[in-house]
C-alpha cells in the first residue's frame, strides 16, 4: 500500500509583482474582445426590435406586432428565421473555439486574438451592407468565429498576464468591456433608430468595426505572455526578461520556477482534449463544463437579445424600450465594474452567492407581476411597466457583479497549463452551445411558457447557486501554478483527486 501523501496546503501566493503600465496596456488591448461581444449582444437585440429592419427583412414578425389583434402579446414576436439571425452567429462561434484551442497553444493568445479581431472586422462590414436575411446570416458566421477566437484567448491571456493578488480584477476587465460593448451598442441604437428614411440599423450592424479595429490594431503590439513563450520556444531567460517587466520587479525566480514546472507537465501532453477527461482533471473538467452552462440559464441571454423586444411585450414604445435597454447596460456596467474592486478581497464564492439569490428574487417578482397584471392582450400599467425595469436592473446588477464576470474568470485560472486551451475551449463552446439554444428558443419559449418563463430561469438559478455553495472552492489570491492544491482540500473534490496524488507524483516530472 503506498504512503499516505501529506495534506497539501493552499499556498497564498508567495509570488511578487505590481500593476505595471505594461500590464495595464496589455490588459486594455485584450480585453477589447470583451468590447466585441458586447457590442453584438447589445446591437442584435436592439436592431430586430426596429420596425424598418423588420418590415425589410422579417415582414411577417412585423405584421403581428403592427396589425394581429388577436395574437398574444407573448407570440408577437416569435420567429424562427429572426431567431436564427441571433444564434448563428454562437452556433459559429462553438465551432470557432476548438480550432482557436490549437492555434492558442501553438501559435500563442496573441495569434487567435489577431485571427478573432480579423475575422470580427470582415462581418461587420457584411452586416452593415447586407440586403437579404441570409447575408446577414453569412455576416454573423464571420462575427461569431471573431468572438469565438477572441474569447478562447482573451481570458487566458488575462489570467497568465496577472499578478495572482490583482488577477481577479484583471479578469474581469474582459466583462466589464462585455458591459461596455452592450451599453455601446444600445446607446448606438437609440440614436440610430430615430433616423430618417429607415437605414439606421446599418450604421448600427457596421459600428461593429471599431471595436474590432481596436482589437486588431491594438494586438498587433501585444507581447506574449511568459507562459506562453516558455511553452512555445522553452526560452527560459526570455520568459524571465518578459516576467520582469509585466511584474515591475526583479524577483521573479518563484514565479518563473513555477511556470518551468508547469510547462515541463505540459511538454508530455500531446492530446490535451484526452487527458483532460482523466480523472486527475475532473474538478477543472466539471467547473470548465458548468461554470458556462450556470452563466447562460440565469436568463442573462433573455435580457442581453431581446430585453427591447421583452419591453415591447410589457408595453412600452419602440424609443421607450431602447431607452429602457440603455438603463439596464448602465446597470450592468457599473455592478461590473463594483466586482472589480471587491472580488479579489471578499473572493469568488460571496459575489456568486450573492449575486445568485439576487437573480432568483428579481425573477421570481417579475413572473408574478406578469402572471397577474399582463394578459394576452393589451399591456402593463405604466406603474407595473417601471417596476419591472428596475426588477431587471436589480437582476442585471446581480449578475453583473457575479456570474457575469465570474464565469470566465474561475474557468481560466482554474486550469494548468497542460490543459488550459482545451479546457478554456470547452468553457466557450459550452457557452457559445447554450447561448445558441437559448436564443434560438426563447421566443418560442416566451409564447408558451408566457410568465412562467422567469420561473423557469429562477429554478436554473436556485440550482446553480446551491453548485456554488458545496462545490466551488476558494480561488483569491492563488498562483496559476499552485491552483491544483485547492481540490485536493476540497470536502468533495478531495475524494476524487486525492485517490490519484501517488499516481500524480510517479508521471509527472
């Protein structure tokens, strides 16, 4: 019988570093991929809320919102075609991300941001000049691999760029420019759908190219990040000189021993979607899989595509459904930007629980206004019609500073480096896989489920909130290369990990 191995302890990283005004560029360039998803979740549902863009492209969606007096203000807007101009672009997007999985991992993050930033440019400029459904479509294939490469490598870039003690607050700049991106895209459509002549929504689909600009131009002078230059050219003094200037100090040898080891493991890998289905891997596997999928069944994707077409049923204006869209991104923004500050000193695990019993009242309140006060006909009083926007702004501002941010963030500082690109893939496939059904179902949903659509996403939160309480650990404050002592502690995780610890120490160098 082998030895018992000693308990590990979790080191609270012993490692040095500081915010650089190197990190704070690399940091600014990376996380305009965030920028980039942003804009297309808040532009999408802002432009098929427009009545010139309906009645050119989805004439009959128009029709029953304009003249079908007898259809329920459920189902007005429910059509397969207008849903399929939202999700296509994740159902591109899921297959983007296992190609940009190994061009990450053999040509660097800063290879599939430029590819993301590339692609991103070229379909918003299809959009702003298509003249059917079906080239827009093609358009937004283009932005989904854009989005696809961008998010497989930008949370990672994040995560290995970080000082371990400020890395949860440099994560989470990939959402707040999430935030950003949406606020953008509806402010830009608020303006745009009060033009003449109807051909606003053009500016708006374009307008996509500046974000994508940024990113493109900007990552053309992004360094690589020490990881990545150890496990692409096994330059160990070129790592260092790289690590020096990131961190603003000369005392880097832990950190760098750290990622020699690390990159050592990861030499003998050569399927990493194999090994990380091991058991070894299995808590990195599970939150790489449910971290994503939690993200997209919070209701967020509701809010995020349709929250003007979601007014519009509780009877507000076209103008008064974006200006209420536009409150709810200052919303998100701002609760972002509030999980920046805090989530590296109270940790992970408050904002999600927190931010989940948030979301699970918000949805809960406003299923039971809208089972009592909304028929299949007519509208909500106006009084009824604002406090459901400030329901959803609590609910945004709970997700905001919780799941919106923390979803990414867990997933790429979990994972060694052995596995990183194939386990931050799966984490966007996951979410790119979800987010496409949700979009794809939710106006279909809408009309059958009616109210009972915000019970629905409430259970999902109740579910996920729990997932958080017994079996997410603690991640603040941990180095990247020590983040597998965590499980090995863990009141569950610690039975499956800890049974391969002997296995662990004989393979691995």
């Amino acid at each position: 019988m082998a030895p018992e191995l000693p308990k590990p302890e979790v080191v609270h990283g012993h490692h040095s570093g500081k915010m650089t005004p190197f990190l704070v560029f690399s940091r600014m360039v990376a996380s305009m991929g965030g920028l980039i998803y942003g804009y297309d979740i808040g532009i999408s549902g802002g432009v098929t809320s427009m009545e010139p863009f309906l009645e050119k492209f989805f004439p009959e969606v128009n029709t029953k919102m304009k003249e079908d007096t007898k259809i329920s203000n459920y189902c007005r807007f429910d059509s397969q075609l207008l849903t399929a101009f939202t999700s296509s672009l994740y159902v591109a997007g899921l297959v983007a991300s296992f190609f940009a999985s190994s061009v990450t991992r053999a040509l660097g993050r800063k290879s599939s941001i430029l590819v993301g930033g590339t692609a991103f440019l070229a379909g918003s400029a299809l959009g702003g000049a298509a003249f059917n459904a079906y080239m827009f479509i093609f358009g937004r294939v283009l932005l989904g691999i854009g989005v696809g490469f961008a998010n497989q490598s930008v949370p990672v870039y994040l995560s290995e760029m970080a000082p371990p003690r400020h890395r949860g607050a440099i994560n989470n700049g990939f959402q707040l420019c999430v935030a950003v991106g949406a606020l953008s895209a509806n402010l830009v459509n608020y303006v745009t759908q009060k033009i003449k002549g109807g051909w606003g929504w053009r500016i708006s689909l374009a307008m996509a190219a500046v974000p994508a600009s940024m990113l493109t131009l900007g990552a053309i002078f992004l360094p690589d990040t020490p990881n990545c230059l150890i496990q692409r050219s096994n330059d160990h003094q070129k790592a260092k000189l790289m690590l020096q200037r990131v961190r603003g100090t000369a005392d880097v040898q832990a950190e760098l021993d750290d990622l020699i080891r690390a990159n050592s493991i990861s030499k003998t890998v050569k399927h990493p979607f194999q090994k990380i289905i091991r058991r070894k891997y299995r808590p990195q596997l599970v939150m790489a899989i449910a971290m994503p999928f939690f993200t997209q069944v919070t209701g967020i994707t509701v809010i995020a595509f349709y929250a003007p077409i979601l007014f519009r049923t509780v009877g507000l204006g076209e103008s008064a459904s974006l200006m209420s869209t536009i409150v709810t991104s200052l919303m998100a923004t701002g609760s972002t930007f509030i999980s920046m500050l805090v989530v590296d000193k109270l940790g992970r695990r408050v904002l999600l629980l927190v931010g989940g019993i948030q979301m699970f009242v918000s949805h809960i309140i406003v299923g039971g206004i809208m089972a009592t006060q909304l028929g299949d006909h007519g509208g909500l009083s106006k009084g009824y019609a604002y406090i459901v926007l400030v329901l959803i702004c609590i609910f945004v501002a709970g997700f905001g500073w919780s799941w919106g941010p923390l979803g990414w963030l867990v997933p790429s500082e979990i994972l060694p480096l052995e596995i990183r690109s194939a386990g931050q893939s799966i984490t966007v496939a996951v979410c790119f896989l979800f987010t496409s059904i949700v979009a794809q179902t939710f106006l279909a949903m809408l009309c059958h489920f009616k109210s009972g659509i915000f019970f629905f996403f409430g259970g999902w939160v109740v579910l996920m909130t729990s997932f958080v309480y017994f079996l997410l650990p603690e991640t603040k404050n941990i180095p990247l290369e020590q983040m597998d002592n965590v499980w090995r502690v863990h009141w569950f995780w610690k039975r499956i990990v800890g049974e391969v610890d002997g296995e662990t120490e004989m393979q691995e160098p």
